[in-house]
C-alpha cells in the first residue's frame, strides 16, 4: 500500500469563501464583458463563448468534489502558484482584458483566417473537456489530490491517453491568443500553462503510481500523455 493513506483526511482545497469569492469576481467581469459587447471582436466572442461553456461543463464537478474527503494532498508551493497563475491568465486576466479598455496597448491583430483557427479548436477542445470531465466522474480535482474511494480511470477519453483534460486544456490554451490577440489578456496563458504542464506532470504521475502501483505501471505502459502511444513498450 501507499505511504500516503496512513495520511490524515483533509477538507479539500479551493472550498468555502474563497471559491465564493472567486466565482463572484469572475461572474462580475463576465457581466462587465458582455455589457461592453460593441467592443468585442469575433474571435474574442467565440473565445467568451467557450469560456462560458467551459464554466458550466465544470461547475457541477466542482460543487461534488467539494464533498470529497482528500487522503493524499500533494499542493506544495509550487502546485499552488502555477495553479494562481492559471486562474490568472486563463479567467481573469482575459474577463478583464474583455471588461475594460486598460489592456488595450498590448493588442495585436492577426487575419481572419488565424482567428478562424482558433475558433475551429473549440470543437475539439470543448468536446474533450466534456468527455474527460464526464469520465473522470469524481475523481476530478482542481489540484493534486486522492480522495477517498478514488478509482483509477482507465476507459473513455483515458483508455489511450492519461491526461485528456490537460490535452483539451492545451487546445483551449493554445487558442486564446488567437481569438483575444492582446499580449496580456491571450498570450500569457501559453507559459503559464507550460510551467503547470511541466510541475504538475511528473508530480502526478507519482501521486497516481503511489496510489494504485503495478495497476498504474500497466497503463501507463500503454498509453500516451496526451497523444495515443503509437508502439506498444
Ligand atoms: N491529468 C488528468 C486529470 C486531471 S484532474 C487529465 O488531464 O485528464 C487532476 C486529478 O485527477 C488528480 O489530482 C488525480 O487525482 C486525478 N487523476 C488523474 N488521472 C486519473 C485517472 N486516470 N484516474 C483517476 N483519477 C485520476
């Protein structure tokens, strides 16, 4: 058995007023963006489309993983800042840049056909997001975290690949810059998603091989990060 689940049961994280306070500043900024809509450009309306989608693909997972008891908390400082920086560049930073006129300046433009880009990834990207949240069930969690009960999910969008949810998240990331085209509001998502890719992955994996051992080793063995593995190892 794991070292870990001798670990006292904790509340998780993100749960009580902070998510509360969370989920009001960016139903606010979303309000404040719709109202301000004669300034939104097409792409920025497919990315606030999305997002909205995205918000309400999430919400229920979020509220029943709120009634999880967590056996193994792995959000050490690091997880916790790139997590901070997501919500940042992902939510905030784009709602407000959307909301406001002040991070205007940074803006760029690219052509239509680079913004229809962007918009044909949400297809996948949304699509994806739907199926790995409806798969992982309540294993989810925003952060690193085995709950009681947990179970290891191997069928659906994970029979091939272990992170679909960080591939689709990927797709929307990658996108942002194309449909918002402001180098504060778009970009900045691209290398903070890169450094949680980065930390989380290796942390992951490990929390996950200490939780469920050989059965882990098994299936990562025959499958791929976030494209299918093409040889059998
Ligand atoms: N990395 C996955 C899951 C993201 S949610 C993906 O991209 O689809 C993060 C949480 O999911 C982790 O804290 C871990 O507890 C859980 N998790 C990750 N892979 C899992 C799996 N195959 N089965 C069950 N839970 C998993």
């Amino acid at each position: 058995m794991s070292e870990t689940a001798e670990q006292k049961p904790q509340q998780p994280m993100m749960s009580g007023w902070p998510a509360r306070l969370i989920w009001l500043l960016a139903i606010g900024l979303a309000a404040a963006a719709a109202y301000r809509w004669h300034a939104i450009h097409w792409g920025q309306w497919v990315w606030f489309a999305a997002f909205i989608v995205m918000s309400m693909l999430r919400a229920p997972h979020a509220a029943t993983y709120r009634k999880n008891t967590i056996v193994d908390d792995r959000n050490d400082r690091p997880e916790r800042i790139v997590l901070a920086a997501m919500f940042a560049t992902m939510m905030v930073l784009p709602l407000f840049y959307l909301a406001t006129p002040f991070l205007s300046f940074a803006d760029y433009t690219l052509p239509n056909w680079a913004t229809a880009i962007g918009a044909a990834v949400q297809v996948p990207c949304l699509w994806l997001f739907w199926r790995s949240h409806a798969d992982l069930g309540r294993n989810w969690s925003p952060g690193l975290e085995v709950r009681v009960d947990h179970g290891l999910v191997t069928n659906g969008v994970y029979r091939s690949i272990r992170h679909p949810m960080y591939a689709a998240i990927w797709l929307s990331v990658l996108a942002q810059p194309l449909l918002l085209q402001n180098w504060i509001g778009g970009a900045l998502v691209v290398p903070a998603f890169l450094a949680m890719w980065v930390i989380r992955i290796p942390k992951e994996e490990a929390m996950m091989r200490a939780q469920f051992g050989q059965v882990y080793d098994d299936y990562a063995a025959r499958t791929g990060r976030v494209f299918p593995r093409l040889t059998a190892r």
